[in-house]
C-alpha cells in the first residue's frame, strides 16, 4: 500500500490543511482535494487543524487541499488518485462507493429516523467498510457526518406535482436514479459543479442536499422551500492511498 508511514502518521497525529505554501520546504507533500469552498463550516475545521500536523511532525509532512472542486468533482478526484496526481480526498458517498459500493448501505432513503440510530448502524458496520476500503488501497483517515438529506425545491413538493419537478442528481449515481424513477420522476444529471448554474438558468428547480450543503454551495440561495422530513443520511470520510 503507498504511502503507508505517512498514513500513520496522520492516523497519529490528526489531519493538516495549507492553501499557502509552507516556509520550510516539508519533507513530503500529500496533495488532497475536496468539494468543500475555502470559508465553509468544513474547510474552517481543516485549517485549525493545519498547524497540529506541522507542528507534531516537525515540518516532515505537509497536507496541500485543494478546496471547492478545483480539482473537479469527486469521479475526477478518484481519477488523479489512480493517476498519482492526488493522495486522497475528502468524499460524499458518491465517490466513496465508486470505490466499496458497500458503502452506500446507508443511502437508503428513510432507513434512520435521527442520528442516534445512523451512529448506531454505523458503529456495527465500520470495521468491516474500512477493511474493504483497505483491500482497495485506500485508507479511512477520519469519518465525518455532514447531516440528513433534505428536499430543496423552489416550490412546495407535493404527491400531485412530484412528476412535474425538475430534480437534479449527481451525475451517474445509479442508486439516486432509480430511486427517482421508482416514484416516477425523471431526474436530470449533472455534476455538482452545475448545479448552482443549472438553478439560474432553471434547468433544475429541486435538488436534495444536506444543509451543510445547500449553505457551502450557495444554493440556498435560489430555494424558498425544504422538506420538513429528512430522507437519508450519507457517509462522507477521508481518504488517502
């Protein structure tokens, strides 16, 4: 497996973020993407955290993130990866189950009434997703929880109009398809970098995100409504190979 003492040392010693070169030259650079922009509730944990990785390892290893799909949505990211471009990303369950569909057990909509129970189901479940990941090359730095799944549309969502909406999903995600298609809605497919343009142009008028989300992105900005009931709750984690 690549990379396997500067893993440890992560495990160690917790997760460092830059988006500014280092003073000293760093020993290693380990180069990491993620969707999250510069200034989100996430990206702000990373950068606290930035200072405690150079510091325990005296400079040696450097954590490089590039923030806000700079490095394009999470298929491209899992692409550089197999490239050697990148070393890991922080990832949603689509791209995590592009690697362990296992993984995306927990999709299923309705399944988790609060996260006491996601915590619980989890709890049972994460040796054994780690291992998969690990038989695949990819290592589980950390898991994160970004919230439950909510519906936000421009328009109250109702049994009478749900066929009528315009409901974006995540580019090739057959599980969110044919889940939409079960109640009878065609989706439209377009990667997460579309969709705020999509929502201006009315290409799309719903789109289901976690509040994290639809905040981090902006898209709550062209929504005036959101389901009261959540649908699922997703795993995301940090990977590095």
């Amino acid at each position: 497996m690549k990379n396997t003492v500067l893993i440890l040392c992560v495990i160690l010693f917790g997760i460092g973020v830059s988006f500014v070169e280092a003073e000293d030259k760093p020993g290693v650079t380990i180069k990491i993407a993620t969707l999250a922009p510069k200034g989100s509730a996430l990206m702000n944990v990373l950068e606290e955290l930035r200072n405690r990785i150079r510091e325990e390892t005296k400079n040696e290893v450097y954590f490089k993130i590039y923030p806000g799909a700079i490095q394009g949505d999470e298929k491209d990211v899992l692409t550089k990866i197999r490239l050697g471009q990148l070393q890991g990303g922080a990832f949603t369950s689509n791209g995590m189950g592009r690697i362990v569909p296992e993984v995306r057990v927990t999709d299923i909509p309705y399944l988790f009434k609060n996260y006491e129970e996601v915590a619980y189901v989890r709890s049972k479940i994460k040796d054994k997703l780690e291992k998969l990941f690990e038989e695949k090359d990819f290592i589980v730095v950390a898991w994160a929880d970004i919230g439950f799944v909510h519906l936000f549309s421009k328009q109250p969502v109702t049994a009478d109009n749900l066929k009528n909406l315009k409901v974006w999903v995540w580019g090739d995600d057959v599980l969110s398809m044919t889940i939409w298609k079960t109640v009878g809605v065609t989706p439209i497919s377009l990667s997460i970098t579309d969709v705020l343009t999509s929502l201006s142009t009315k290409l799309i008028d719903t789109a289901p995100s976690t509040p994290f989300g639809a905040v981090a992105f902006r898209w709550y900005t062209k929504f005036d409504y959101i389901s009261e009931i959540p649908s699922t709750d997703p795993s995301s984690a940090l990977l590095v190979s």
